[in-house]
C-alpha cells in the first residue's frame, strides 16, 4: 500500500468536523510529500531537532503540530513556525511558549495534556494541576499562547472497553474546562485524542483531532512514544 492509499483509507473513516495530524516521526521527507501532493498539510512531530530540519526543507505552508513531551529549553527552536504544541503538562511550560511567542510576535496555539493512561510513564496533568494552571495570575497575563483545547494518550492495551473509558475521561475533562473557563472561548475547541490503533473508539468519545502515523506511513524501526 502506498501512502496516498492508506491516507484516503484513514480520511475515509474520519467525520469531516475531525482533523488528521499525520504523524511524521522517523519517517523521510519525501514520504511527507507525498501525502502533501495528495493535500495533507497538518503533520505531527515529537523531535524538535526532527522537526526543524524537515521545517526548514519541506514547504512553508505545512501546519507542523509538535505532538511530544516538549521540554522548555527547546521552545525557542519551534517558536517560529510551529502551528500547535500539544503536549503542554506544565505552567513553567506554557510560560515559556508565551515568552517565545511574544519574540515571534505570535500567538502559539496549545492543548493541555491530561494523564488519563494507566501507565507511569506517560506525562500530563490532572484536574487539580490544571485548574491551579487556569487560575494562576502568570496564566491570565499571558497575550502569545492559545488554549485551544485538550490531548491525552490512553494505555498501550487492546483491551477497547478501558480505552473508552480513558478518551471519554478526557472528553469530561474538556466539557469541565469549557464550561468553566471557556464557555465564551470559540477557540477552546479540540480534543485530541487517538492514533493508530485506538482512533476509532477515540473518535466514538468524541475525539476532534486524531494522531495517526503507522497506519499511514507503515510501522517505525523506532517507536519511543515521547
Ligand atoms: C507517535 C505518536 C502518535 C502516532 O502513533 P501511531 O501509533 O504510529 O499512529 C500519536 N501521538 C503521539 C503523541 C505520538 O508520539
């Protein structure tokens, strides 16, 4: 299967409000064009140091979501051009988006990352975190970040009935913060959740932006997660 097949294969089963971040990770550039010849322009990257080479040699109007655990002295790196960071876990985090944004004389667009996998190692925030994060009065002077909404990973398991329960936690976890924080915010809007091989029950829990590499670039010789 070529990528152009797999990626109609995947944008047949999306509903059209559903936005695709193909995740590009490991995977060469000229494979990135193919997919963007058949129209695709969001791509996802969890490497900085990955991302802003194939920034620098792939064309300007790519949208480049940073999909992974972004630690701050990196911001500076993507600041530029980066279309959406979606992994923020911390206010020291997003302090620093915001100050690089303000260099760029730009808004950075954000998702709050939310623990919901049964796993130690993935990385996120709970309620309590993100709530003492809306509050703070560092959050309310901020003027170059966008919370546009949420990300989450759920736990490495085929076992779908725990998945579903993890991406309808985030889901509740959104409403909550909508309704509290961004009832008037049109922006506050995604949630992104779902990849490979769980999108389809991310999807029925009301996902609105699915991550999805192998399925469409094939399996990576690689597969750190973060
Ligand atoms: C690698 C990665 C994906 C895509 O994983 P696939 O299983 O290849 O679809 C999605 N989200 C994040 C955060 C990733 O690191």
């Amino acid at each position: 299967m070529s990528v152009n097949e797999n990626l109609q294969k995947v944008l047949d089963t999306l509903p059209s409000h559903v936005k695709l971040v193909a995740v590009s990770k490991t995977k060469p550039e000229a494979m990135i064009m193919e997919a963007y010849q058949f129209g695709q322009r969001l791509f996802g990257e969890n490497k900085v140091q990955e991302l802003m080479a194939k920034q620098l040699a792939l064309p300007a109007d790519i949208e480049w979501h940073f999909i992974g655990h972004l630690q701050s002295n990196k911001v500076k790196y993507i600041a530029p051009f980066v279309a959406m960071i979606h992994a923020v876990d911390s206010l020291k985090l997003l302090k620093t988006i915001d100050r690089e944004g303000a260099k760029n004389h730009r808004v950075i667009n954000c998702l709050l990352q939310f623990y919901i996998a049964d796993e130690e190692t993935k990385f996120g925030l709970n309620m309590e975190e993100a709530i003492a994060l809306l509050e703070s009065a560092d959050y309310a002077s901020m003027k170059h970040v966008r919370l546009c909404g949420v990300m989450g990973m759920a736990t490495f398991t085929s076992n779908s009935e725990q998945l579903s329960h993890e991406f309808k936690t985030l889901n509740n976890i959104f409403q909550e913060l909508k309704n509290r924080y961004f009832h008037e915010d049109q922006f506050f809007s995604e949630i992104s959740m779902g990849m490979s091989d769980d999108y389809l029950i991310a999807l029925a829990q009301g996902s609105t932006m699915v991550r999805i590499g192998s399925t469409i670039f094939g399996e990576r010789k690689y597969n750190h997660s973060t």
